[in-house]
C-alpha cells in the first residue's frame, strides 16, 4: 500500500502543552493546599473531558474559587511553563522527509482549531500543513470518536488506508483507529504509563524511528516520488 498522507495529532505530539497545563493546575491547587488528581488528569488526556475544574478545585477546598482569579494566576504559570517548551524530538525531520516525498500532511485536533493553529504559527509550522482540524470542525465531537480523522481525510482527499496518524495518547490512537487508519502510538512523558494494545506501533519517540521505517513497517512501500498534482 502506498503511504500518501501523515496525519498528526497536536497536543502532546508536536508541542508538550499537556505537561505545562497539568503543571500549572496542579500548582494551582496546591497553592490553595490540596491536591490535583493527576492520575484522572493522564486519563483525560487525548479527549476532551468536559470536566470544569474550578469546580474541582472548589469541592476538593470546600470553599467558593473566584473563577477570574485563579484563571489569571494558572495562566501565569501555564505561560512561564510553555515558554520552555520546544517541538518534540522527531517532529522537524518527520515534516521534512514527508515534504520530500510529497505526502499530504494534516492534524487532527481534540483542541479548538484556533488553538492549534495559534501554536503552529507561533512555531513557524502552520502554513506545512494541508488540512489541520479541532473538534469544532466536526461539532464539537472529540477523541475517541473517529470524527476529526475523517474530516482531515476528507480535507486532504486521501483515503483511510494510504494514511498513517501519529498520536501520544490511547484517546488519539482509538479516533485514528476507528476512522480506519493505521496508528503509531508515540507517547509522552505523562501518558508513557498508558498502554496501547490498539495502536499498530509503539515507539518511543519520533527521533528513535525514521519516517521511512515507521512507514515500511506499518505500509509499505513509501512514493518514488510526489503523486502527481502536488
């Protein structure tokens, strides 16, 4: 099967947000001398859980939380912590080979679609991708529903089976999945824990595994060259 598309997920995958927006609630509550769950947190993660946690914070307190505060204050945190963060290992050169081959690339979001393309502008990496997607792309239906892959797919006129998704999470592989395309599961440091039968190859980072090989093993063969249009 020839390989004509690579389609990334976001958070976690490309950039580390997941990390710093644990972190900085995680300092938030204990600021206030109680503790984040992060346990329930890493199983959240790779969907959207619909889970307010100001109101968390203020049962876990037994106190009312003045909602504006404590979002001034965590996203204080959340942007000291971000602005150490980089594109994780393996992103660049994925994107490069895949450029050199011609593949169409997406991304397939749970975030909203402005989040995302907020983030791979402030990267420089936006205007590399053909199609990228959030869940208000496909109303509001997030991971593990295979909604925003089959939107990307769509986006990018390629079909599920000359596709492979790349995903940090086991939410992200199930949505890769159960739209019918093949799935590396490259976890990051807070879903490393996380098992993930479902995806078709484990690997530990993007840096470990050349996109030639990834794709050998998982649909070979690779183009000769770019399909024809490009």
């Amino acid at each position: 099967m020839v390989l004509a598309a690579l389609v990334f997920d976001f958070d976690g995958l490309i950039l580390d947000t997941e990390t710093p927006e644990m972190v900085s609630w995680q300092e938030e509550f204990e600021s206030a001398g109680v503790q984040l769950d992060t346990e329930r947190w890493i199983g959240w993660i790779g969907t959207h859980a619909g889970v307010d946690l100001y109101d968390e914070l203020s049962a876990a307190t037994g106190a009312p939380v003045d909602r504006d505060e404590v979002r001034a204050s965590r996203h204080e945190r959340y942007a000291r912590l971000m602005a150490t963060e980089q594109v994780r290992p393996g992103v660049l050169d994925y994107l490069a080979r895949a450029e050199e081959l011609g593949l169409r690339l997406g991304v397939a979001s749970t975030s909203p679609n402005e989040w995302v393309r907020r983030h791979l502008t402030t990267l420089g990496l936006e205007t590399r991708f053909h199609a990228i997607c959030g869940r208000d792309d496909v109303g509001g239906v997030a991971k593990p529903a295979p909604d925003v892959y089959a939107e990307v797919l769509r986006r990018l006129g390629v079909p599920a089976e000359h596709a492979i998704a790349l995903e940090d999470s086991p939410n992200g592989v199930r949505a890769a999945r159960a739209a019918g395309i093949r799935c590396a599961y490259v976890p990051n440091g807070l879903t490393r824990s996380l098992a993930c039968a479902e995806a078709d190859l484990c690997i530990d980072s993007l840096a470990d595994v050349a996109l030639d090989e990834l794709a050998a093993r998982l649909l070979a063969p690779l183009p000769a060259s770019p399909p024809s249009g490009r």
